[in-house]
C-alpha cells in the first residue's frame, strides 16, 4: 500500500522543450484537486542540491495561480540544467574544477523539505539519476522528455511536435525564396543522434535533400540530385541537414575547401556540407542554422495536450505508488514503464522503414545514392 | 496475380480538410516514379458522372510539376462535392428535383478513361459510395478523411490536428481579452456528433468549460462552474462548444429567452448557450464561431506528413492489388484495412476515458456536474 | 517650469487592444529610468474611483521586473472597463441603476496616492474624461487607443495592425475552403462606424467583396458581384463585412427572410446580409464571425513598436509638463498634440479616396454599384 | 499627352521581398481593367536581354487567372537576379568571364516585344539600370523594393514589415529558452549598411543588446551590458546582431580566439561577436542565423497591402505617362518622385533619433557606452 502524499517536489532537467510547462500546470492543477503541496526545484536537481539556490527564483510553492497562464509558453518555468548530476557534480576549489557526488546531500534535503515524491521530467540523463535517486531512497516518477523523440519506450514525447513544425515553417519560407532566386538553401536542424526532426520536416516541407545521421551520406551523390533538379527545369534547390549528418567512411569524393580544416567546432555540419558542395555547382548556396528557436515558441496544441496528459498521468503514478516508474504514450492510452527499461531503449530513424521510404516517395534524396 | 496497373484517377469527396493535397502530390509524385499516369476527377465523382463537368477546371491528368507547390495548400486542388452520390443523384427535371442512380453512368466513364483503378478519399460518405462501386467492379483503394477523428479504423486522420491548432489558437487570443474584460467567451468549433476538436482544443487552450455532444449539458452547471470561478477572483472565462452540444434532456432548469424559439437555424449551438446563461450572470457573454476557418488554411506538419504517408501507401496498395481496401495509421505504421470494416466503426469521445478525465484534471468542466 | 515628478499613474480605458502592454512597459522601464515610481490602476477609472476595488489585482506599484515579460502579451495587464466613466458612474441603490458624478473621488484619491501625473491610455471616451479630468486639476497625458485606426490626430494606432492580420490570416484560410466547395464566405470583422479592418483586410486578403459603414450596399449589387465571377468560372466568393455595414437606405430589392425581424440584436451584419443574399444564389453561403479574436493575441511587431514609442514618448511629455497633450504618430516621428483636438477629428474611409480605389483597381466590389 | 498604352512589361530586380507577388497582382489586375496586355519578363532584364531566356518559365503575358493566388505568397512568381545588368553583363568567352554593355539589345528587343512601357520593380540598382534605360529611350515606372528599408524617398517599402516580423517571432522564440537556460543568445539578421531590421525587431522583441551598422560596438560594452543584467538577477540576454554590424575602429579590448583570423567569409558577423564575447562570460553562447527566411514566406498585409497600392499606383503613373518616375508612400498617400532623386538619398538609422532612444528606454544596449 502506497505511502499517503501530502507534499511532492517537481523538476525539469536537460534542454528545454516546448510542453514542459503544461506537464507542470497539469501537476499542480492535478496535485491542488487531491489536496497535495507542490514545490517547484529550480534547474533540475541544483534546487536540490543547495536548497538556498537562486537563479534567479529559488524553489517554491507552485499554487494553482502560478501556473494558469503558462500552458502558452515555452521553455519552463522552473529553469533547467545540463550541469545538475548529483552523482558527478562539478565544484571549483582552489581555482580547479573537480567532480563530487553530492547525492546524500540531495537525499538529506529531500528530506528537509518533507516531500513525499519526486516527479522528474527529462531526457535520457535525468532519468538516469532519476533511477540513481531512487536506488537512494527517494520515490520518483519519470516524465519522458526529448525533443528529438529518440526514446523508444513512448509514440511520443512533447516538444517534438513544435520543433518538427518551426522546421517547417522556416522550409515553406525558403521554398519561395529558393525558387526567385536560383539557389541552393541549407537548413541545419537539431539531431545529434538521431535524424526525425530533419526527416519529418523534410516531408513536411517538401525539402529535395534531407541528410540524418542515420544514413552516412556521399557529397557527389548531393551534387547529382541537385543536377537531376536543374536539368527537369527547376534551378533550386532546399536540403534539410540534421547537426549530427555525417559524410559515408572513407568517401574521398570531395576534399572541401581548405578552410574546412581551420574551422571552429561552432561551426555545424550545414557550413561543412555547403563548403563542400558549392564548388561543384552553378548556384549560390546559403545557410539557415535554426538553433534555439527549434527549442523556443509557444508549444503546438499536440505538445500542450501531451505534455498535460503526461502531467496528470505522473499525479496518478504518485498517487498509486509507481515509482520508479516513466509515463509512455501508447497511442491513445498513456501508460507507464519501468524507467530502468525505457531508458534501455533508443529509437533511431529506421533508413528501410516506412517514414523514409515515404520521403524518397516524394523526392527527397538522403544523398546516399 | 494484381492487373497490371498504367492508368489510376483519384478524386477528393466530402468536406476539404487541410492535407488533402499532401495526399494528391504523394499520389501523383510516387505513382509517376512507378510509370503510372494519374488523373485527378473534379469534384468528386462528379467528373466520373459527367466527363464534360467543369467547375472550373475538369477532370485533367496531373503532372509532377502540378504538385509541387501545393503541399502548403489548404482545401484540394481536384474540388470536392457532397452532392455526387452517383447512387442517390440529383437532378432538376421540368424544375422538380428527383433522385436518380446513374452509378451505371459512372461504370462506363470509368471504362472509356480507361483507368485501372481509383483511390478515392473521402469520408464515411465517399466510403460507402467507394464499397458500392468496388462491388460494381471498379477497383478501389480508400483514404480516410474526417476532420472530426471519428473513425475507429485508424488513430488519426489529416486535418483534424490543423483543425484543432486554429482553434487553440483562437482560443489563445481569447484568453488575453476575457482576462482583460471580465468577460464569458464562447467559441463555437466544429463537432456535429463527435466532440474531438472541441475537447482536444479546451485542454490545449486551457479553457474553462468545454461542451461536446457525448456529454449532454445542464445550463445551471456551467452557470455554477462560471461563478465558483468568480469567486475565485477569476471573474472570466472561455468555454468551447461544439455544434452538436446538446443540453441534457428534460432538463428544464433554464427556458432561455423567447427569442430562442424564432431563431433561424443559421444560428448554432454557441449562440443558444449564451442566450441561456447570460440572463444568469453579471458578466457580458460574446460569440465567436469559427466556421470554415478550421477547414481552411495551410496544414500542420503533422498533417502534411500523414496526408503523404497515406497517398504513398495508397499507391502500393493499388500496386498489390489490394482492392476494397483503405489505409490506416496504427502508430507508428500504415496498415490497410478493409473498408466496409472501417466505415461501420465509428468513433467518440468516452465521457469516462482518459482525455476527459485529463481535461478535468487541468479544471475543465463539462457542464455535466 | 514643470513640477517635479516622482510617482505616476498609468491606466487602460475602453476595448482591449494588442498593444497596450507594450505600452505600459515602455512607461515603467523609462519612468524608472529617470527613477519615479509607476503606479497601475486598475480597470481604467475603477481604480481612482475606489482604492479598494479588485478585479483581480487592484492599483499596484509596477517595477521592471513586473513588466519585462508582457511585450508579447495581448490584453492589458491593468484590465479595463467600458463602464466607469467618473463623470457618469452608475451606481445600485434600492435596486435601481442610476448615474452619479464621482469625479471628486477620483481627484481626492488621486491626491490620497499623492501621484503628479497621470497617463490614460484610451480611446475617444477615456479622451474624453482625461480632458475633464485635466480641467479639474489632475494633470494628464493621453495615449490614443482604438482598433478601428478612426482618429485623425495619428496615421496609426496600436492594435489595428494586429487586428488587421488576424482578419487576413482568417480570409487565407477561406480563400482555401471556399475554392474547393463553391462556396460564398461571408466574414464579418469589427467596425462600427469606421470601415478600415474591413478595408485593409479585404485588399490583404484578396476578397472579393466588402462592405463598410462609409458606403451603403445593394444587396442586388452583391448578387451581382458574385454572378459575374460565376460567369468567368470562378463559382467562389469571399465577403468581408464590417459589424457597421449597413443597406442604401430606401434600397428594396430585398425583402429578405421573415426570420429575420424575429434575429436577436446578437447577430450582426454578416448574418442579415448572408441571410439576405443566399436565397438568390445557387451556392452555399456560410458566415464566420470573428468577434474578440481580433482584440487578442500577441501583438504583430509593427504595434509593438508603436505601442513602446507611444509609452516613451508620454513619460517624456510628462517630464516636459505637455498636460492636456496627447501622443500622436506623424510618420515617422512621434508628436504631441492636444487631447481636445484629437478627440474632435474622427477618421473615415473616404469612398473616393486612394485605398477603396485600389481595392476596386484589384477586383473588390463594395456593393455600391 | 502620353502616348496610347496597350501592351506592358513588368520585371522584378534584385534580392526577393515578401510583397512583389502584390504588385504584380496589382498590375496585372488593374492594367486589365483598362484593357491593356501585361507581359511578365523572366529574372529581371534577363528577359529582355535573351527572348528566348528560359529559367524556368520565359516571358509570358500574364492574365488575371495567373495572378489571382498569388497574393499569399512570398517570393516573385518573375524569377530574379542580380547578375542581369544589361551595361555590365558579364559573358563568359573561351572560359573567360568579361563584361559587355547589351543595352542596344535590351532596347532592340522591348521593341520586338511591341512594349509601350516597362515597370520596373526593385532596389538601389534596379533603379539606377532603370534610369539608364529611359535614358536610352524605354518609358520606365519605377517600383521600389528593399527589404532593408533604406530608401529615403519612401515611408515605407514592401518586405520590410514581413522581415521585421519574422525577425521578432525569432526573438520570441528565444526569450523562452535563453530565460530557461542562462543563455546568451545572438539572433543575426539582415542589415548589410542599414540597420533597420535589427533595430526594429530588437525593440518588438525586447532583446537586451542590438548591435547594428551605424553604431559601432565595443565587445567590453557588450560584456557589461550582459553582467549589469546577471547582477539584477536576469542571468541571460538576447543579442540582435546586423550582418554588418562592426566594432569601432581601432577598439582593442578584444583579440578574440585565434582562429577568427582564419574564419572563411562564410561566417557572419554574429558567430564573430559571440566568439569574442564567449570567453569573458560564464554563460553559454549561442548563434542563430535566420538567412533567407527573413526574405520568404506569406507576406503580412501590412507588405501586402503597400504592393497593392504600389503596382495600382504603377499603372496610373504609366496612364499618366509619369516616365522616370517611382512610386513611393508619404503616409497615407502614395506618391511618385523622380528615380534620380530617389536613388540618391539613402536612410540610415539615426544614432540620435526617436528609434534608437525609445530602445534605450526600454533597456537596449547598443554596446557603444
């Protein structure tokens, strides 16, 4: 038989995503019904950490007036981190950083702050410590976040839905642009491991090129696409490039510029593959680099409708004593998983399955052929 | 053994939905690549009842070059038509109106354009018509339409997510001016028998009161539940109705104005509400009905790429000889299923499922209770 | 020589208009700048009227950091009120509404908040009360504020723009629907007397017809309108009706439906007309109402821009003593000028002037002829 | 008197703006009314220079069929180029490139086109070819076009306002973000000699910093700015970077990284501040580069609008045979002006002016104190 909840603590680790925000109005909306407290930690674990951590806010009480307006907003209002690993914590003494484990630190003021649960939301990393912090003695619920919708364990995961529709609508800008001018549009998009975002905006936008991770690409096989275009009568051209797009093992087809060897780390994989083709064609080529605003913007209803869903479903899972447990969507149920299992299991985009061959259906190239 | 297949038409039935074009350019792109030819039939079946029907274009052969730019397209490019049943036609004859079966009529264009099959996409309507004439002889492959997401065959048809975003965002706009104006705004959104879009775009919008025909109203309710806000210093609030909302029956606790009984039936489900509650508060009521703006407009991503996943699917199903059937989305697969199955499945919102008890959760009320 | 300023006041009169936030921060940010103190009454007059009153907030000193976030935001974060006119305050007594003049209590509590100026942010009728209030000693600076952009003192007021796309973005998502379904869309915007959203988003939008307050309508004309397009293959039309449209006077070319002596006052312009017109057509007509949708939502940047000079330039008038002045934009600076003549210069569409020619240049009938 | 006018060319010029498709709607539509043909010429004079120039469409008449849609849409549906100057057009000779004058040729065949008059849509160079070419005999009207703004002679110009607007929708979208993560974010836009678009979105989007080509920055100023705002608690900021912003001459304070030296010229102005910035902060650094989405996409109906107006006004100045003359707006009215005097008189942003002072009052650092 589950404890009785009285006080539960909530935090968001990792990169923001559009939707996290409705998870934390939908907790505390849920939680207020049943009669519990809700403490919002500052940036993932650091309001734990340090319970007199600000920046700029501090933790605090989140009453259902603090959270009415906040289902249209980006980002998430408990700030968030990628430097809070309890387990690996990095401190300056004596002018050098060094790696401490703090995690007794954070157990103790779980304590002190008399919280009965711990609702985490947040990507691959924080469900490891998720998992690690239970293993300590603190009960935790997982919500699943990533806006690159890698994780297999749930159909989706907010965020993605927004980041996917802010690619589009930058490719629908280009389209007309691309064709005035007789260019060669480059768009790099999130997707270090994985290439949904690039692929699902490439269909979505009608791209003509579309380079992912997952399938390694030739630039000569770029050119030729390209080539096929200019000689049907249409002298343009847009390629969707997700960041983490490598070139095939051992292709020597293009040296690239000189410069390609000097150039800083901050400098993505569009510039690279621009560099590259360039020479080799008859048309300007330019480069889009979306960055953050993949990340930013008022989520998309289906974002906002998940990231609600998954909130309500991890009052439930506190409520009905699932700790240790991820809420999933199975589509149209939401579930939960063990968050041992779920963290297990990366989904990548599949270069035989259905989604890519729909985009080759429609013209797309991955340049690998 | 599938006949082999050079020549395919395909037509749009019912009412347009944002992602009917995705599914026409994938048609048209995928079953170029195969050889085929595609002709695009007006207006439905209008232009297989009449080979010379212009309104304004007439059945024509689609080119790769005409597809390309109408991915970001509302509404479709082939017209559609809910007044071609070729079964129930109707005709003007010595200026009386008379139903006739020209569905022979149809048979025979089919033959003389010489087509080797039709995908018709439609909704439950063009369905039945499709099975009719698939038991006719012609070869038959179905794409499910429904803005509504009432069909039980798949998890999601295209249009209902663009749908659904206008209306969040109406409600988005909204919200600023009620909070500013102490104000009850109702929205009238579409949903004659399934309330779908107004339930999904009251728990996006994060709306206050939401009424769908599964959950019959009581105007006492939603009269309580505004003035439970008030009391709360919320003296606003936006509540979502979907045309088919119906009060509970018998329930006779308010009698509304007497106007009520002279209205025309122009005026829909929203404008009846505020009558009803506005003589009951101290706050000013306005209308705002959506109409055919959630028809319209450029679709969403999500929609976009499943408009393109069904028409490629739709091809290979032409191409396997898969007659009698429509495509389907199980997430995160395209499946077929066979149509008759499809269109006697329909689906609603469960007053007991999960997305209600969500919307609740966040403090949606249904005027139920 | 000027009285020194230490504390302002700042409030929000009349019809919500996106816009308003971004001038009441650009007044906090600056006025802190020069280190006074800003106060925000609430819902315009209300505040002044009671030091008490709270609708949710009541007066509150605003700081920066109260304000940073609310350019994006539509609304006013003060609230308004079309109801508290000092001059003519109504009041309940015995069950009876009557009218008194409060206007003393306003002066005695704006000495009792010991403030040196006051900023009214309002249209015509908040104008109007700031210049009695001036004429009783309170020393003010006008901000105009009306959506329908129909005073003569500025090329533009804030909102309008906003408003202006919402309608056009609206008419976009038409054009798409209408097309595919031979259909006559009828889309009635605000307007009471000045027609310029009608206009402006008419031309924006590419409709086909619009009819505004400035020029009475044939109903036989629009008839006419729209069989010609017939006539030319384009069985389509979309209408935009200012809420003011009104008929030639005397015109008797339709009687129209019985119903309509029976229509409630709730349904406007567009309805009559449609109701109207649809009995003469062989094409569906359908009717959008857009309503407070137009007030809300995040303001395009062209009022954001114009609501921030407005907010800068109104603290400067206060530091120089331009009492009794009024903002106003001369493209492309910022003026002043006084309230008492920009209140008597109202601004209609001139039927002869350049914008309705290039309506009609475009193919735009406004039913006149 | 002006000579008889029955037949038209129009051409667009120069870097693509949201808002051409407008004017050329306008032209079309009106010149039609009148009874006049409208010849589109492909890709500026590149039309006229080669009657049989095909990319992809050629020379074609245009009817009001052809041009009824595309209102919506960004882009120019007449191609573009900057490599068209018929005085210096460069030919490539025994695979050498060298410049000819093919003005004669121009000339020679807008005579063979049986052409009355010539509007010519574009910038600073449009203008001044156009100029040329009225001096040699072809009575041109000219149209301005720079998305940049720069043009004195004008209030406004078409594609700016759509610019400026996806310039602050990207700001939007990084406030949420940059606040979630304790980022500086550095937005790069438009703005080779001008800084218009930075200025204005920076101030629509309450950015923190805008460094813009009038003013000069000093990195040290940036880095203070950025500290005052971690010392108040406001651990990010936004940085609004022109293309061709530029650090005052002869400012030291920075070396910045070495391999700056060695950055291709593919790398802007906002990867080179953020590289100097970056050290002296503890804050990550991010870059954004809009591109060409600044150019493309659905123009707002303010853009919409004002090409309306443009092209309308085109045809009365041709009517009226106002030969070497451009349109141009003095708000409300539009006007027309010679083209010498026009391309003569640049607009900068005036570090002095109304503009520059409204952002600095509402907290933007130009990193020039």
């Amino acid at each position: 038989m589950a404890k009785k909840i009285e006080r539960i603590g909530i935090m968001t680790g990792g990169g923001d995503c559009p939707g996290l925000n409705a998870v934390i109005r939908a907790v505390v909306l849920k939680a207020h019904a049943r009669g519990w407290k809700v403490m919002g930690l500052e940036d993932a674990t650091a309001g734990l950490i340090d319970l007199d951590y600000r920046s700029p806010h501090g933790n605090r009480w989140l009453e259902p007036d603090d959270v009415q307006d906040i289902l249209v907003r980006g980002g998430t209002i408990l700030g968030t981190s990628n430097r809070s690993d309890p387990f690996h914590f990095v401190v300056e003494e004596n002018g050098e950083k060094k790696e401490v484990d703090v995690s007794d630190t954070v157990v103790e003021n779980f304590k002190k702050l008399e919280l009965d649960a711990l609702i985490s939301v947040g990507g691959d990393g924080s469900m490891k410590i998720a998992q690690k912090l239970m293993d300590k003695g603190i009960p935790v619920v997982g919500v699943p976040k990533t806006i690159d919708q890698d994780l297999g364990a749930t159909d989706y995961t907010f965020g993605f839905n927004t980041a996917v529709q802010a690619c589009t609508d930058a490719i629908d800008r280009l389209q007309d642009t691309a064709a005035s001018h007789d260019r060669v549009m480059f768009l790099e998009v999130m997707g270090r491991n994985a290439g949904w975002i690039a692929l699902a905006s490439a269909i979505a936008g009608g791209a003509h090129i579309c380079v992912i991770p997952e399938i390694p690409y030739r630039p000569q096989a770029i050119v030729d696409a390209i080539k096929r275009r200019l000689s049907k009568g249409r002298p343009f051209a847009i390629a969707v490039v997700a960041e983490g797009a490598k070139p095939a093992e051992g292709d020597q087809s293009f040296a690239g510029p000189r410069e390609l060897g000097a150039m800083p780390k901050l400098f993505g994989a569009a510039y690279k593959l621009a560099a590259q083709i360039e020479p080799h064609l008859d048309l300007d080529c330019r480069v889009t680099v979306l960055g953050h605003i993949q990340r930013g913007g008022s989520p998309t209803q289906f974002d906002r409708i998940l990231g609600t869903r998954f909130g309500a479903a991890a009052v439930d899972a506190v409520a009905e004593g699932k700790f240790g447990q991820m809420v999933a969507l199975r589509t149209p149920e939401i579930v939960t998983v063990p968050i041992s299992e779920a963290i297990a299991n990366e989904r990548n985009v599949d270069p035989n399955g259905q989604l890519v061959q729909a985009a080759r259906d429609t013209g797309i190239s991955f340049g690998d052929r």
